[in-house]
C-alpha cells in the first residue's frame, strides 16, 4: 500500500515538474515580449509627443522620407540597442 501511494506521488512529482518547466519557459518568452511591447510604446509615445510639440509644416517635412510604420527588422534593431534579446 505504501508502496503504491510513493509511486503515485512519484508520478505527480514527474507531471508536475514537467509542466514546470514548461510553464518557466512560456513565462520567460512571455516576459521578452511584454518588454518589447513596452520598448515600442515608449517609442510610439515619443513620436506622439514630438508630433504634437513641433510645429505641424516642420514636422511634415522631416518626416516626409521617412516610412510611417517601422519592419520588423527595425524594431529588433531597436530592442537590441535597448537590451532586449528576442528568441
């Protein structure tokens, strides 16, 4: 009988530490992405506000070559100068 409770305990402690580990990797994925979207809202808020401090003529034509939404690419660039490691 005892034999039998160890080896269901044993089963457990195997299940569970196998969701474990699971689970720590799917936080720590989720982690690097909540810092990246936190990267791009901060960047999206500094456009914000240099949009509505300058002066809408001169904004419009600094502007003007640039592409209004940032690749990917960019964007990884950027996380990368910040600290962000994307896996």
């Amino acid at each position: 009988m005892l034999l039998q409770l160890s080896l269901i305990a044993a089963v457990a402690a195997t299940i569970g530490a196998i969701f474990a580990i699971w689970r720590w990797s799917y936080a720590l994925q989720a982690y690097k992405l909540q810092k990246l979207q936190l990267m791009i809202q901060i960047l999206m808020l500094d456009e914000s506000r240099e949009y509505w401090k300058t002066p809408k003529m001169i904004y419009c034509k600094e502007k003007k070559n640039f592409k209004t939404l940032p690749t990917i690419k960019a964007i990884y660039e950027e996380g990368k100068k910040v600290g962000i490691e994307i896996a």
